[in-house]
C-alpha cells in the first residue's frame, strides 16, 4: 500500500473516532449555548438598555473674567453628545483636583485665559485635561467626546491656515482678518452644532453589525473553542506505539496533526450545525454562499488552535487549562467581550492578530454581505500557521 493511500486510511480513522464523540459533544454543546444565551442578552442592554453606562462627572476650571470662554463651555455642555453622558461641575482649580484625587470626578478641564481669543488668533493654547488613575468605560468614552472635539478644531484651525496660504499667494492679505473671521464664525458654528451628525447617522460601538448580532457572532467564536471540551478524551497525545507504527507506515507527524484538526474540524462543524440552524431560522444571521464557506472554515482554524493548544500541554487536565485561559484571555484582549472602542489604543493594534478578530471578521463579512478576500486569507493562514506549529511542537515533545 504506498504512503497517500496509508495517509487516507489513517484520515479516515481519524474522523471515525472523531464520530463516536458526538453524543459528549451534544451534551456539552446544549450547556454552551445557554450560556451563550445568556452572554449575548446580557452584554446588549450593558451596550444599548436603558442605561448604556453611567454618567460622567466632569469638573472646569475657568478663568473668573472671561465670560466667553464660559460661554463656550456652556454651549458645549448643552449638546446632545455631551449631556448624554457629561455633568459639568464649575470649580476652581484646586478644588477640582482635589474632586479628581477623591475619584469624585472622572475628569477636570483646566481652561486657559483667552481660551477662544488664542483659537481665533492662532495661538492655540491648550486646555489641560486631567484624568483619574481609574477611569473605566465612563472615562474612556469622555476621552473619545474629548479627542473628537479636539479634532473638529484642528480640521477648522487647518482650514484658516490654508485661506492664510491662499490669500498671501493671490497678494490679498489685507483680506486675511476678514475672511479669519468668517471662517472662525463657521467652523465654530458647525463643531458647536455636532449634534446634528446624529440625525443623519448612527454609530454602532460595535462596528458593522448591530449590538445583537455583534455578540452572537463573539459568543459563536468562544464557542468553537470551549466546545472541544467536552470531547477532550479525543485530543490526547498520540501513545509511543501508535507513533512507531504510523511513522513505519509513512504516516508523518504533518499528516497524523492535520488528520487530527480534521477531525477535530468535523466535530466543531456538528457541533455548532445547531447553533448555526437556530440563527439561520430566527434570521439573526443570513445564509448566503458567503455563509456557507465561511462557517467550514471558520471550524477547521479553531478546530487547528484547539489541537495546538492540547499538543503543548500535553496532557488532558492542562490541555483544558491551558485551552480555557488562553482562549477566553485572548477573546476579551480581541474585543470579544467589549467592543474595541472601550479597550485601550495598545490593545486595539493587537486585536486584530489574535485568532477571535480573525474569526469574528470572518463571519462579520458573512452577515454584512461583502466579500473581504484579506479575512478569508487570513482565516486560512491562522489555520495553516496553527498546523505548522502543531507540528514543530509534536516533534519537540516526542
């Protein structure tokens, strides 16, 4: 018999053991998805109940005789973005750090003199903003209204600089106050007014799909991974004897790792067949070709980590550790949990190397309908990377 033919016979083994472990993997699949069930209902109303987090006291110290500048602030106060979640509270100075150091307020803006005078002339003196040590979720979305805001008055100081540029060029600069003027009166109109980018608009934390079906699709990834659990029996490490009988066989350590994903791969697809059909059937996800490829496939990479994972541990009781840890870690560092824009800049440049952002952009380009070439090479690369791994690790541990 020549080494492909050993090598299909040994792959067929493999997905024949895989099937006796069916029924364990229902059993377990039943506990997941109520679990799941739970994960999604419960992480939506955190993100968009009735009260999607709690408000944000802001203390502003500004300067006793600048009545514009308070005006200003006044004014900011008053949008629609800022009122949902900001309560301004006016101290001085000393007070307000003091507020901030007692974690009575998540922030203090520290208002220069001739705040709005220095925008106008471009002198541009910053206003100082400090933040507590802990600031949480309620922090981090005034950071986000706060750099948002900054950055609406850089792309208006850009345009003033540029009208400068232009009209010093065209010889017109006795022009320049004027149109400084009429430019500062329009650009200060249309960032004071953001409120109305929301009426043309919604923006979703959580991307291109909607809160619901954002975890629907992070629970189903978490899924792939702790559904190996219950068949865990299946993933042990090869014994010694089976080792030299395979390698007599022709039978390498690359084909006895990929026959094992394979197996593992087909386990996955049976056991997430249930979750897919609920979904499909209550239409919280579409079934279209995009679906049909990217569902197998999204099995096979996590089918390839899970016998990673369980081939560096080496052992039954780590490999579930290890499995479990590793993969529920790198989900919430991959915005699995919450949504990218509540994690820090640091994390948000790892996110999308981790195995559940490949994973979850896999799928997210299936229900949002649009062909994304680079997620699906990147789904077959983690795979194919995993493979390789698994390999080098076999051959070090034997």
């Amino acid at each position: 018999m020549s080494r492909i033919s050993m090598k299909l016979v040994y792959l067929k083994m493999e997905l024949k053991r895989a099937g006796k472990r069916i029924l364990p993997l229902y059993a377990g699949v039943a506990l997941l998805f109520l679990l799941s069930g739970a994960i999604v209902f419960l992480a939506s109303r955190m993100l968009y109940g009735n009260k999607a987090v709690g408000r944000v006291p802001v203390a502003v110290a500004m300067p006793e005789e600048d009545p514009l500048a308070k005006q200003v602030v006044r004014m900011l106060s008053t949008l629609d973005s800022v009122k949902s979640v900001c309560d301004f509270v006016y101290m001085d100075r000393d007070s307000g750090l003091e507020a901030l150091q007692k974690g009575e307020v998540y922030a203090m803006l520290d208002v220069p003199e001739n705040f709005v005078q220095d925008i106008m002339n471009g002198s541009n003196t910053p206003v100082t903003v400090w933040m507590a040590e802990d600031i949480g979720i309620e922090g981090r979305i005034f950071c986000e209204l706060a750099d948002a805001g900054a950055a609406t008055l850089s792309a208006g100081q850009a345009g003033i600089y540029a009208g400068n540029e232009l009209y010093r060029i065209y010889g017109l600069e006795q022009r320049i106050g004027g149109m400084e003027q009429d430019l500062n009166k329009q650009f200060m109109d249309y960032g004071l007014q953001r409120s109305v980018y929301f009426r043309h608009r919604t923006v979703e934390a959580t991307g291109d799909v909607g809160a619901v079906q954002f975890y629907e699709i992070s629970v189903y990834v978490l899924f792939l991974f702790l559904a190996a659990i219950p068949v865990s029996g299946y993933l042990l490490p090869w014994k010694k004897t089976m080792v030299r009988k395979l390698k007599a066989a022709g039978v390498g350590t690359g084909s006895q790792v990929g026959a094992r994903i394979a197996g593992m791969g087909v386990l996955l697809f049976l056991g997430s067949l249930p979750v897919i059909l609920i979904l499909t059937v209550t239409e919280q996800l579409p079934w279209n070709r995009m679906m049909a490829a990217v569902w197998p496939l999204s099995c096979m990479a996590a089918a390839s980590l899970v016998v990673l994972l369980y081939q560096i541990a080496g052992n039954l009781l780590g490999g579930i550790m290890l499995l479990f840890f590793v993969m529920t870690g790198q989900h919430f560092l991959a915005g699995g949990i919450l949504p990218l824009v509540f994690l820090p800049a640091s994390l948000r440049k790892l996110a999308p190397w981790l195995p559940s952002s490949v994973l979850m952009d896999s799928m997210k380009m299936a229900v949002s309908g649009i062909w994304d070439y680079k997620c699906l090479a990147a789904c077959i690369g983690l795979t194919a990377a995993s493979w390789l791994a698994g390999v080098l690790a076999e051959r070090t541990r034997r």
